[in-house]
C-alpha cells in the first residue's frame, strides 16, 4: 500500500530489533526504501489488529439478554430480570443490585 507521505507529518523513532532483521533489512532493502517497507509493515499488522479487535467487539454478547429473549419467546414465558435474579439468589450465586454475580461469603 504505497503512499506518498507529507514529510512534515512524519515522526522519527528509534526501535530495537534483533541482529539478524537488522542484518536482512539492509541486505535486502537499499536506504530510503528501509522506512517505507517498516511503514507499510505496521499497518499491515495495526489493520489486522483493528480487525481482530472489530471481530471480538462483535463476538461479545450479553447472556442476561440472551436468556431474557429466551423466556420471551417460551409460550408461558416473559421472565423478568428480577424474576431472574431471585431464582440465582436460591442458589450458590448471588447477584447485586447492579447484576453482578458473585459466590454466597465471598463479596
């Protein structure tokens, strides 16, 4: 993704590497192409970090809402939240009034 960068926009950096990607980015690349191949690199990889970021984002659901739809959707259903939380309060798992789960003794 080759772009003509404003020279007045760019920042100098000092990075350390190890010896033998020293050695093979001034076998392989003639000085001035170094920076533009580093550049090019990182946003190669910053886009694939953003990507795999966006993915999680998406992946990430709220199991509250999930099984609130659930109940919604059974013919006698229609669950309510505190309905919900009285039925985990029976057991082993507290929940507070904000919905956070913890272990009976161990708030």
């Amino acid at each position: 993704m080759k772009k003509n960068i404003d020279p007045s926009s760019t920042q100098r950096m000092t990075v350390s590497m190890p010896g033998y990607l020293y050695k093979q980015l001034h076998k392989y690349l003639e000085p001035g192409k170094r920076s533009s191949f580093i550049v090019e690199a990182l946003e190669k990889e910053i886009a694939e970090l953003r990507e795999n970021l966006r993915k999680i984002k998406q992946e990430k659901k709220d199991p509250i809402g999930e099984f609130l739809a659930f109940g919604n959707s059974l013919p006698d259903g229609n669950l309510t939240y505190e309905g919900i939380k009285k039925t985990i309060n029976k057991g082993k798992l507290m929940a507070d009034e904000k919905g956070n789960l913890y272990r009976e003794g161990y708030k």
